[in-house]
C-alpha cells in the first residue's frame, strides 16, 4: 500500500473508532439520545453485521474495533483503486 493509502485510511479509522467509542461510552453511561444518530451512521456498512439487540461489553467493542479498522482500510484501498481505474482506463 502506498502512503496516500496509509493516511487516509487511518484518517478514517480514527474518525469512526471515535465515533465507535462515543457511542459506547454514552450507552454504558445510560444517555443515549436522537442526537447521536449521525455517529451511528459512520457505523455503516459494518454496523450491518451486529445483531439487533447489541449489548455492548469491552470484548465486543475491541472486536468491532479492529473490525472498523480494517473495514476503513479496505474502503479506502477500493476508492484509491475506483479512481485510479478511471483516471487510467485500460485501452485496446
């Protein structure tokens, strides 16, 4: 992976695991509100593999980490791959 790569895609972690970690922490201190729902949004598409009634313990929430993390990577590593197909379209 090329620099670029490494940068954004830890940018990205960075943000979501926040995001991840606020949640968390609002659920296990009982203040959950409506107002957070943008956060959960950062969640998505990995969010989808959590069953419906999550109840969050510190093993659970170190798994989603790492599961955020390499999601971040990847999501990174396609668009990088997406632009650099169209910038350089393979010609016949």
């Amino acid at each position: 992976m090329n620099n670029r790569v490494w940068l954004l895609g830890s940018g990205l972690a960075c943000v979501r695991l926040g995001a991840l970690w606020l949640l968390v922490s609002r659920e296990w201190s009982h203040q959950q509100s409506l107002s957070t729902l943008p956060l959960i949004l950062l969640l998505f598409p990995e969010g989808l593999l959590l069953p419906a009634p999550m109840i969050w313990t510190l093993r659970t929430a170190l798994f989603f980490s790492a599961v955020l993390v390499v999601g971040s990577f990847t999501a990174v590593a396609l668009f990088g791959l997406a632009v650099g197909w169209l910038k350089y379209p393979c010609r016949k």
